[in-house]
C-alpha cells in the first residue's frame, strides 16, 4: 500500500498519492509531476485516477500533466463550471484503486461546487477524508471569492458542509487539507501537520461556533485576494500547457541581458543583502524562497522575465514561478550579478541600517519617515511602531504616492525581506531615499526601542 504527502514549498500546498496493488490516485497534483510518477512507479504502480477537490486559485494544477503522461482519468468538482478536460465528480459514485475505495462528497462554501473524497481502508472502513479548502488544521475554507454580496450564503454553505457532513464521518478519520500554515487560503491554519476529524472538533476554534449564526459571523469576511488568482482560476478551468512544452529558459550573457531587459521584467531572487550592495537597474527583488506568496502580487504574465539568481536558486526558482503559470521567463544572467559588475555596467543598490541606528537618530530629533508595510493582524499581534506609517506591502503599489520622495524613508517589515520587496518596487517607481531596516520589527523589538500597544 502506498500513502504519501507531497509538500510544495512556499504555497504551503499539500497533495497525495494513494495506491493498493497496481493502481494509484493522485489528489490535486501540483504542475511538476515528478515526484507522483516516481513513487508510483517505485512502487510499480500506474497512475489510474486524479481527483480534484476544487478548482484552484493559488496554483497550476497538474491534472493534465498526468492525463497525458499516463492516461489518467481526471475527475474535477465544481461542476457548474466549463472544464476543457476531465470528467465530472459525482457525490456517492465510489472509484476504485486496488482494495481501497474513495467516495466524493459534496462540499460546498469555499467554492460552490467542492468536493471531499473520503477513503475506505480494506476493510470497508472510513479511514481518510481529503477536505480540499473546506476543513484545515485549526481553519476552515475562505469563502469570499464569490464576492462581498454572497459572503453569508457561502458561510452557510460551508457550515452544512463541515457540521453536517465532514463532522458526521466519525471522530478517528484522519482530516487532509489542500493546504497547511502560510496558505493564502486561510488565515489562521495551524502548523499541526497531521490532524483527525476528532481533533479538529476539539482544538479547531472555527469550529468552537457550533450554531450557524455564531459560524457564519466568525467566518464570512473578505480575505487578502492576490491578483494572480484570477489567472489561476482561468487556467485551471482549460488546462495549463505541459511544463515538457514549454521553453526553457536560457543562460544570458551580459550583453544578450541588457539587449534583452528593454521591455521585460527582471526579477531579482538572491538574499536581500546582495540585492542591496548592487543589482540590475529596474529589478524588482523577491527572494527565492518568497516566489510561491509574493510573485503572483507582483509580478505580470504578459511581460516576459528576466532572471538574476544564485547559480544554485535558479532551478527553484523557475519551478516556484511554473507553479505559479508564469512560462515567460526568457533566460536568466549567466554567472549572476557578478558578471554585470566586472562588465562595468551600470548597477543600483538599497542604503540598509540597523534598528540601533535608527533609534539613536530618533533620539537626537531625527525627522524619520517611517513606512511599516506589515499588515494589520501582524501589528496587532506583535504591535505598531511609533511614528510609523502603515501601508501593508500587498497595495503598496497602488497607494505609493503616499510615501514621500523628498524625505528619507526607512522601511520595515517583520525581518527585513518584505521591506527590501517594498524597497525594489519603489526604487523601479523613482523613489531614490530609501533605507531597508535590517532585522525589521524583530529587531526593533529585542532591542529596548519600544513597541505600541495597537
């Protein structure tokens, strides 16, 4: 038998193969299939059967790759949608791989149409329930993308769905979400990484409103909605061109670079120090590591990429931003930023300092500009900096006439790595007095600088 999760960096997305005998199903693939393909077939098994529990936002879903590698069959939920592949999720049909069985049931509230598999151990007995979006460890589905007018009806939805019917399994079934902490499609996932129907009822705090009314007050509001998710939702329904069809990107001189740069995007994914020192002009900077959460905020699909990496981040990179749809990336910068300095072109850097600094300025009446672009529950747990103005990092761009250009402006975030995001963005807009606070609130924090309570 075989029963694997599979962890995709930064989108905090969880997928799983399930297999018995010779057959296998897969649920909700990511768009690199690899690693499904090799623990099936180091188990000599084939991929029969994906099972989608929803049609996602936050990512490429791999369901055509596996159709057209090894003839899988897709089933998809959300049947009220137009999909250009698959078949039809339907409530009760059991599939059959070797001696197990899954059982779709519908699952409506975070999209109207969701689907959870519950899977039958060999003797017939509920042993699993893959939840999609509906049910998380410590959370429960977002259920906004349907807009502010429909926030209640789609509360409501997801009520039935958990506490009459997810909830009813039995209290020692496992529960496997789509996703785990970090996720966009939650807010307070928890970072118990394996979790039971039992526990859930017991420790999950959405699920502490048992009455409908105390349900839906708790859980219908409007949610962070990246931009790239509209892409996601469109490609998803038609089915993303093969990763194997795509070009792949290329190593770039300096010169076949800069010839290169005229109208693309250069994105910029080494630690946030070396960007500081030195980078391309015009990079907008997103550590490699961020790409899963912060690329589809920020950066377009209909321009193509242009990437400067460390040598051994390339690869991620790329795989983190096919993830995410983007095939455009025309090549990367051989050799990184080191061959653009020894060519004795032109390079920009990001003045940083400490919080030390920065407070000892404070003290000798230094007229600060501070711009703080955590968002509101980050403040509110870990508290608001003084003289601080708060503009969260996920509309900087669209309120940045609001940051000053003729005042140095220093920038915090948690750490540092999101100010030196925010940094890039305004220094590709003009703002050229910006420093990035090493160490962030954290910092500021340890130190005896105080915070205010929000």
């Amino acid at each position: 038998m075989l029963f694997e999760r599979i962890v995709s960096a930064g989108l905090s997305h969880y997928s799983y193969i399930i297999g018995d005998g010779s057959d296998a199903v897969v649920i909700d693939p990511r768009r690199d299939v690899d690693a499904y393909l090799k623990l099936s077939g180091d188990n000599n098994m084939k991929i029969t059967h994906v099972l989608e529990t929803h049609r996602h936002e936050d990512f490429i879903v791999g369901s055509v790759e596996l159709e057209t590698r090894v003839g899988a069959k897709v089933y998809h939920a959300d049947r009220q949608l137009e999909y250009k592949y698959g078949k039809e999720a339907t409530e009760g049909r059991k599939i059959s791989v070797g001696r197990l069985e899954l059982e779709p049931i519908f699952t409506p509230g975070h999209t109207l149409g969701s689907m959870s598999y519950l899977l039958y151990d060999p003797d017939g007995s509920p042993w699993v329930v893959f939840t999609g979006d509906a049910l998380f460890a410590g959370d429960v589905g977002r259920v906004d993308f349907m807009g502010r007018s429909r926030l209640d009806e789609m509360a409501e939805l997801l009520y039935e769905s958990i506490f009459n019917k997810i909830l009813q399994i039995g209290d020692g079934t496992l529960v496997c979400p789509a996703h785990g902490a970090g996720s966009v499609c939650g807010d307070t996932i928890s970072d118990r990484l394996w979790t039971s129907i039992g526990l859930e009822r017991k420790l999950n705090p959405k699920l502490r409103h048992a009455e409908k009314a105390g349900f839906i007050k708790n859980v219908a509001k409007m949610l962070d909605y990246p931009p790239y998710f509209k892409e996601m939702e469109k490609r998803n329904l038609v089915g993303t061109p093969l990763i194997r069809d795509t070009m792949p990107p290329k190593a770039l001189s300096v010169r076949e670079f800069k010839e290169g740069s005229g109208d693309a995007y250069i994105l910029d994914s080494r630690k946030e120090l070396g960007f500081s020192s030195s980078h391309v002009p015009g990079s907008q900077y997103l550590w490699a590591d961020g790409i899963p959460n912060y690329a589809g905020w920020f950066v377009p699909y209909d321009k193509e990429i242009l990437l400067v990496s460390e040598r051994c981040d390339v690869e991620k990179t790329v795989t983190y931003m096919q993830r995410l749809g983007y095939d455009n990336i025309k090549g990367y910068l051989s050799a990184g930023i080191h061959s653009w300095l020894i060519s004795g072109i032109h390079s920009w850097s990001i003045e940083t300092t400490t919080v030390q600094d920065l407070c000892r300025n404070i003290d000798q009446d230094y007229d600060a500009w501070i711009l703080d672009v955590r968002d509101e529950d980050e403040i509110a747990s870990q508290g608001r900096l003084p003289l601080s103005h708060n503009i969260p990092l996920t509309v900087l761009g669209q309120r940045a006439s609001d940051v000053p250009k003729d005042r140095k402006v220093h920038i915090f975030c948690g750490s540092g790595l999101r100010a030196m995001i925010a940094a890039s963005m305004l220094r590709r807009k003009g703002w050229k007095k910006l420093v990035v606070m090493l160490g962030g609130v954290f910092s500021w924090n340890s130190l005896t600088c105080p915070l205010e309570d929000d």
